[in-house]
C-alpha cells in the first residue's frame, strides 16, 4: 500500500498525514506493508516532500517577502536541486495577520536559487506557490544580479507597486551560472502575468490587495513587461503571456525570462520524489489533502497522483479534510472513494485542531473496507 498525500494546510504535513494513515492502517492490520511518500504540487511544502525522499537539506539565510532575514531550507540530491519559494516569499514569513500585496518582494527567492547554484547542481526545480508575492519576479531577479532603475536612474522600490516607476530594466549582470542548469518551474497554475486571469486579478486578493490594489499592480506589471520588452525584445511580452508567467505573483514570468522551462508542479515532483517504482509495488494508492474540491481537478497533487495510478491500473482511495466533490467527479479523477474527516467528525473546528487522531480512524476505516 502506498500513501502519497500531500499536506492537509492549516493541519498536518504531507510527512504528518502519512504517519497517520500509516497508523490508522496498522491498527486494523498489523503487518500490511506501507510505503510512505509525501507528495507535493510545487507550492508550500515542496521542499519537505524531497526530504522525506530522499534528498539532503540545505538552510540559508535570505531576504523574507518585507526584507527582514529569515532561515529558508532547499533541497539537493546528486545534481539537482529543488527550491521552494515560499521557503524565502510565502505567505507563512509575514506577521500573522499582515499583509503587503504591493510591497512585498521575491528578492529572497533569488537569494535561495544562487544557494543552490553554488550547489553545482546541473537542474533546478523551482516550487512556485503560497507566495505573499506580487513582484513579477523582479525582486527575484534582482538578487541574480538584474538591475530595475527608475528615471534618476536609482533602483525602483521593493514589490509589485514600486515598478510603476521603472524606466530601465538592465539584464546584463545576471548571474551567468543561470545558462548552465537547467530550470524547471514547477507549478499548479497556468495562468498569465496580466489581465482579467492574470496574477494580480486573480490571487492578489488572497494576498490582501483591495480592488485598487490589485488594478495599481495589473497597471504596473503590464509597464514591467513593456520595460524589459525594451531591454530584451519580443521575448519579454511572449512570455508575459505564456501559461506560467502568472504563478506565485509572477514570480513565474521571472523564471522564464531567465530559461525556465514551465512544466506542471505535481508531475514534476512525482518524477522527482520517484513515485513510478513506488507505484509498482503498490496494490492500492492513498492519496489526498486537506480540501477535495474543484481546485483539485485542476493539478493538485491528488489529481496528478490519481492520474498516474490510473494509467497504472492501480487504485486509489483518497483522505481529505472537507470533501467538495461529488462520485461521478472522484470517479472522473481516478479516485475510487473518498474519505473525508467530516465523515467522523463533523465539527470542522475540531476536524482542523485534532486533524491527526481523527485521521487515523478514518484510516482505519479504510482498512477495514480494504484490508479486511
């Protein structure tokens, strides 16, 4: 039996949810064989997902969203690496309770990626997600060496609102080991830089921009990426269009305009973590997280987890906080039956506080619906 779960957010770790199920199951049948691999989409927790497989971690300290240092970990194993930005950018490295939609800066992302090319690692896979971020990527650039320069020719101001006085962007001092790697941006949302479906309009609220916020930061990355069309030629406003460019606040369009190679954040991480061989030894496949809903159909690690054990011919059950999705959609998922923590309590508060004990009733149940 394998469990690859990611996190239930708020609750457990993808690590904490596997030890649980793990648990759950042993209860019922004392000696089943689990094998345990928490999986991740790129986002918050991705670095810990190639712990757990595996992979040495690294800390640095680096620039947090609103400059202040902060302890950020990647990962390395072999030649490659696996960089989290929301490591050095998310959401979990504001104050509790603050928010900074157009100040807050990826600089410490940037900071993260050159820890790991002083790796000498020859492929970089960079998580992108939960960020607090809406910069474009230009903090992040900045630390690999880009300047962005307003008309005084002074360096713009940190975070998405300060590139509506930028005047020049200059490329040039990028950090040349970026030519040599190869980069992989890994991410569960396609989305453009810009737009009715761009990164301002559509997660800036998440990161509490107000509606005039968010027009004052669409405004300003659209003046972004006509400044580096200027500096770099067509490329600049291709990319700013392409699926990708959009993710973590645009970090995305900053990864392309250096190289990157966008790819879906749960495919690339199943590669990565090595879950093909698992999967082979596996007769049934837990996976889940913390809400199955619509959000999840659209390349969230339980999707893409069922979609390869599908292709497989293995089945797959699926744990969850909060179930929002009805059969015929699990069944269309490759998710057999899914088995939320509501089910055996129905109080959410206590489903989020006791997420672990309860889990692992529900773990028992699924050993007794398919162990027994």
């Amino acid at each position: 039996m394998l469990v690859a779960a990611d996190k239930f957010k708020g609750s457990l770790t993808a690590v904490e949810v596997a030890e649980r199920v793990t648990a759950g199951l042993r209860r019922v049948a004392p000696h089943v064989e689990v094998e345990a691999l928490p999986v991740a989409d790129g986002g918050d927790g991705t670095v810990a997902a190639a712990v757990a497989a595996g992979f040495d971690r690294r800390e640095v300290r680096v620039a947090g969203p609103l400059g202040q240092e902060v302890t950020a970990a990647f990962a390395v194993r072999g030649d490659t690496a696996v960089v989290e930005m929301a490591e050095a950018s998310g959401l979990q490295r504001l104050p509790a309770g603050v928010f900074a939609p157009l100040t807050a800066s990826t600089y410490g992302s940037g900071e993260l990626l050159r820890a790991a090319l002083d790796e000498g690692v020859r492929t970089i896979v960079f998580g992108v997600g939960g960020s607090a971020t809406t910069d474009g990527g230009a903090g992040m650039l900045s630390a690999l060496g880009a300047r962005f320069l307003d008309a005084d020719g002074e360096p713009v101001a940190p975070g998405g609102g300060g590139l509506a006085a930028l005047a020049r962007a200059d490329l040039s001092g990028l950090d040349p080991r970026l030519a040599a790697v190869e980069l992989v941006l890994a991410s569960d949302v396609d989305n453009p830089l810009t737009g009715p479906k761009g990164a301002p309009a559509v997660y800036g609220p998440q990161k509490g921009a107000s509606p005039d916020d968010v027009a004052a930061l669409d405004a300003a990355l659209a003046h972004y990426a006509k400044v580096l069309e200027t500096a770099l030629g067509l490329k600049a406003a291709q990319y700013a269009a392409a699926p990708g460019a959009g993710a973590a606040g645009g970090i995305g369009y900053g990864a392309l305009l250096v190289g990157a190679r966008f790819r879906p954040g749960i495919e690339v991480m199943l590669g990565v973590l090595g879950f093909a061989p698992a999967l082979e030894r596996a007769e049934l496949v837990i996976t889940g997280e913390g809400s199955l809903d619509e959000q999840t159909l659209h390349g969230k690690a339980p999707a893409g987890v069922a979609a390869a054990a599908r292709a497989a011919g293995k089945e797959v059950v699926a744990v969850c906080g909060r179930l929002a999705l009805p059969p015929v959609e699990l069944g269309r998922a490759g998710i057999r039956r899914a088995y939320p923590l509501t089910d055996a309590e129905p109080d959410i508060a206590r489903c989020i506080a006791d997420a672990g004990p309860i889990l692992e009733r529900v773990a028992e149940r699924i050993g007794r619906d398919f162990l027994s």
